[in-house]
C-alpha cells in the first residue's frame, strides 16, 4: 500500500456486480482504505441484473438466473474466494459454492420437449455436413471480417431447427438476428460445454439465488471495510478534461439525488469507474391477474448517462447501437412462488431429474419459446419449507400461445402458467396448481441488448486511450475474446480497470480457450461429428 493509495478516493457508479467487484479490488489489491469509496446507486437496492427479492406471502421474483462454469469464470471465482459467506466467516462464497455443486450435480434429462409432450434425446445434436461447415467457417473469420452480420447471415436455414441450436440459443438466450461475432466468442469460451449441452452437467450454481449469494456477502464485505454506499442517486455526466499531451482525467460527477443537483469533484490522485448502459433497465412487474408494461422511453438513469458521455469523444462507445431496437432485444421471465409441492414433484417424476439439479427445460415447439428451471429448494433467504419456486422465460414474447392463443406478452401471470402446465400435459394438476400459485412476470426491454450488431468501436474500451482516472465499466465495454452476458465480463472488467489505473502489481487472469486444451477441442469435435 502506498501513502498516495491511501490518500486517493474512488467513485463509482452503479452498484452492479461490476461496481462492487471494483469495489473489492481496490481494497484487496490496490490497498485503498474502504471508508475512500463510494458507490452511487439509483435504485434502493444494489446487484444490478444479479437481483433476487420477495416473500412467501405476496410471491418471490429473480429476473433472471445465471448459470455459471468452472472453467471459464476465473474472475468471478477470485472474487468470491475472498469473500466470506454471511453465515460464516470462516467459509468463503468459493468454498460454498464448490460444496453445494459437489453435493447438487446439474444434469438434465429431459433438456428438450416437443409438441406433443415428449422428451427428445437432445444428445442428437442434428448437424449436417453443411451445419458443420457453417460452424467452422465463423470460427475461423476474424471479428473485423464478420463485423455487423447477424448470425443468420451466416448459417443456412437447416442449422437453425437442429437441437443444438435450440439447446445454446435458450442457455445462452441468443436469437437468430443477434451479432455473429457474440455466437463466435461463446462457441470459443464454451466449446467444453459442447458434449454436454444436452445436460447442463457443467453448469454450476451459487446455493441460493445470485443476490442473496453473491451480491449480499459482498456487500456486507465491503461495509466492514468502510466503503460507502448511496441509494437514491442518479448520476446524469461526467465532467472531463483534456491536457495538452491528449491525457483525459475525470474532473466532476454530477447526479440529482431528491430533485435536487449535486457532484462530487474528483480530486488529482483520485479515480471514477463509471457503469454506462443497463440490460435490465426499466424492468416492469407483473402479477397473477396482471401485465408488465413494456417500457420503450428509456426512464432509469442508466442508458441516459452513456448517451450523454457519448457525445463528448468519439471512442466513448455508441450506446444506439444498443438501446435502439427494444423489439430486438426484449422478452419476459416469470418466477412461481408455489404452497404445493404438486407441480415440483410431476416435474421430477416427467423428467427423470432428481431434485434440486437446477436443470433447464425448453419446450422446443412453443411458440414462446418457454424454458423452465426448477432451482434447489429453497433458493431464497427465509424461504419456508412448504413453499417452492421456479423460474421460466420466453424468447418469443410477441408470438401467440398454443394455450391462450395470446402474445406471452399480453398475457397475466395465471395465463403463463396454465401455457406452461398445457406443453407439460398436467391437466389433472391444472386446478391444484393454478389455485395454490402465485404468479410474478417481468418484462425487461433490454434484457439482451448486449448481444445486438455491432461494429468495433461501438464498445468502449474499459480504459480508454488516455486515460488517467477514469474507467467504464458493465457489459457494455469491449474486453477482447471475452463474452457478454456473463457475471464474469462484469467482474472481468473491474479487475481490469482496477489494475491498470492504479498499477496493481498482478495479472488479470487469462481469458479460457477452449481450443487451447487438445483434449477438449478433441470432446467437442467429436459431439459435432456424432
């Protein structure tokens, strides 16, 4: 630790995981003291996409739930191995974690299901010569030769009704009009997920939902140090100056906090990462009887302050590349809080997968595209033992259902349900079910922004040429080789800011490639040509 660490101050924006892994960082590796930090945070809650709230009595909600992997989350399992779980402070949230996979194996058996009701044996892959052609022929063109193409410009229509596909686009939530060069980097940094897609056996899980075991622990972390965390602000610019040798350096943070203006000045030894863009921006809920509105005017602060940042340099990204096209990177999560255990156990017995395996399930044929997940019980803090949830979403929310004959998006909670109790073929359960659940939606409009086409420099980079105290941070900066949608592009990206502004004397651990290891690319050439 230096005295000029210990004399500077940091600022960041958002309270996403992003945010709080810098957070860590700086204290961690940097040695500044925690009570030199702040985090400036809109919403009453910190975790970003990484959420997980509700009750019993009025229902549970998580918008999403992220499916982790040992290999490829080397940033995210160093922060964790530095935290201690709350319930113990001998015991990190590692260490937590790697017990409860060693203990809860996800395998599925019963990954796809057609229209009438069957499990398919998802292990057929279904590829022809030319899908494998197709696939070969992405991994071997530069991004800069790819650029804005989508990824149906580069496959033919075969490629797209194979079970591989509906297998990767509802892991990885990808659709057909998304950016290519995103399809490329997953395929690179989860190639060792290819032999196994079809049970998710190399997905690990956190014990609880991610806000309750990550986000928590790691904010209770960073209070024992001191660092401070503001609800209620809203940052809207940054204030920036130019020396005469192109040298950037952040100058003032400017927010509203109340309706009523404030900063914060940035003094000369001090630093701002800054969280630009938002995937989960204006989340909207809906209930049992209820609709979540579809929000298209941008009103959380997030998407607003990259668009304004945007227009004071040309490499500071290009947000519209983004946030354009709500209608392209929209669609709807909807989590059941359950008194009965009845729909748990016909799932269990249906598919063969032994409880709390957390395995994914797609109905292949809907419509909506409908995928479930039944978590580990209990997957909230304080949840009872005579009430079980689940987790489901749609990528096709504007489509009719084969059920209610309407858009997922039209459609209440009780209506979602009884879609989803129909592709199962539980009708003699339908009344118990629907009579005992509470149903919670959310619709998110840019929920999968992140992967929309793009060219090179709509992404900033983490640092910025110039800079000299100031980073961004989120899944809307540009990390070379890595991929989007991930808890460890967010942690990734912190590590990296971190390090290279205050000169931590480490490396930011190697991006995995699959490729690299002989005996994997030699598993995943084998699952092609099954």
């Amino acid at each position: 630790m230096t005295n000029e660490t210990q004399n500077s101050h940091a600022y960041l924006v958002g309270g996403g995981i992003a945010s709080l892994a810098a957070a860590v960082f700086l204290v961690r590796d940097a040695g500044m003291p925690g009570e030199n930090i702040r985090i400036l945070e809109e919403l009453p809650q910190t975790g970003g996409a990484l959420d997980g709230s509700g009750a019993p009595d009025t229902g549970y909600v998580a918008r999403g739930g992220r499916m982790l992997e040992d290999e490829a989350y080397v940033c995210l399992w160093n922060l964790l191995a530095a935290i201690p779980t709350l319930g113990n402070d001998n015991v990190s949230v590692l260490q937590e974690t790697e017990e409860f996979n060693a203990r809860w194996l996800t395998h599925a058996n019963a990954r796809l299901i057609d229209a009438s009701g069957r499990i398919l044996d998802a292990s057929e892959l279904g590829f022809t010569t030319a899908d494998r052609v197709e696939m070969a022929r992405l991994l071997a063109l530069p991004e800069s030769v790819i650029g804005a193409r989508r990824i149906e410009d580069c496959f033919s229509e075969h490629f797209f009704t194979t079970n591989f596909w509906a297998m990767w686009r509802t892991t990885f939530a990808f659709q057909n009009w998304h950016s290519a060069i995103e399809l490329k980097r997953y395929f690179l940094r989860f190639l060792q997920e290819l032999p196994r897609i079809h049970t998710l056996a190399g997905v690990r899980r956190t014990r609880l939902n991610q806000y309750d075991s990550i986000v928590l622990p790691v904010q209770a972390w960073l209070e024992r140090q001191g660092v401070r965390i503001e609800h209620g602000i809203r940052v809207t610019d940054v204030e920036f100056a130019v020396g005469e040798a192109g040298e950037r350096r952040a100058e003032r943070i400017l927010f509203e906090r109340d309706g009523t203006a404030g900063s914060y000045g940035i003094g000369p030894r001090d630093y701002a990462f800054i969280t630009i863009g938002s995937m989960t921006a204006d989340a909207r809920y809906g209930g049992d009887d209820t609709v979540p509105e579809l929000v298209r005017d941008k009103r959380d602060g997030a998407w607003n302050l990259w668009e304004t940042l945007a227009r004071k340099a040309p490499d500071f990204g290009r947000p519209g590349a983004f946030n354009g096209n709500v209608d392209e990177a929209k669609w709807e999560s909807f989590t059941l809080t359950m008194r009965s255990p009845a729909l748990l156990k016909r799932i269990e017995e249906f598919s063969g997968n032994a409880p709390g395996t957390g395995a994914l399930m797609t109905f292949k044929d809907s419509r909506w595209l409908m995928s479930v997940v039944v978590p580990h019980q209990p997957h909230f803090a304080g949840q009872p033992e005579d009430v079980f949830t689940l987790w489901g979403y749609g990528l096709f929310v504007d489509e009719p259902g084969e059920l209610t004959g309407k858009k997922m998006s039209e459609a209440t909670g009780q209506e979602i349900l009884v879609e989803l109790l129909g592709h199962l073929g539980f009708d003699d359960i339908a009344d118990e079910v629907c009579a005992t659940t509470a149903v919670t939606t959310v619709m998110m409009p840019y929920i999968s922004s992140q992967f929309e086409r793009r060219d090179i420099h709509d992404r900033p980079l983490v640092v910025p040429s110039g800079s000299t105290n100031f980073a961004f941070l989120g899944q809307f900066t540009e990390i070379p080789e890595d991929v989007v949608f991930t808890v460890e592009y967010s942690v990734r990206g912190a590590m990296h800011a971190v390090y290279e502004l205050l000169g931590v004397d480490k490396e930011v651990p190697a991006v995995y490639h699959a490729l690299s290891d002989p005996l994997t690319a030699l598993r995943a050439l084998k699952a092609v040509f099954a």
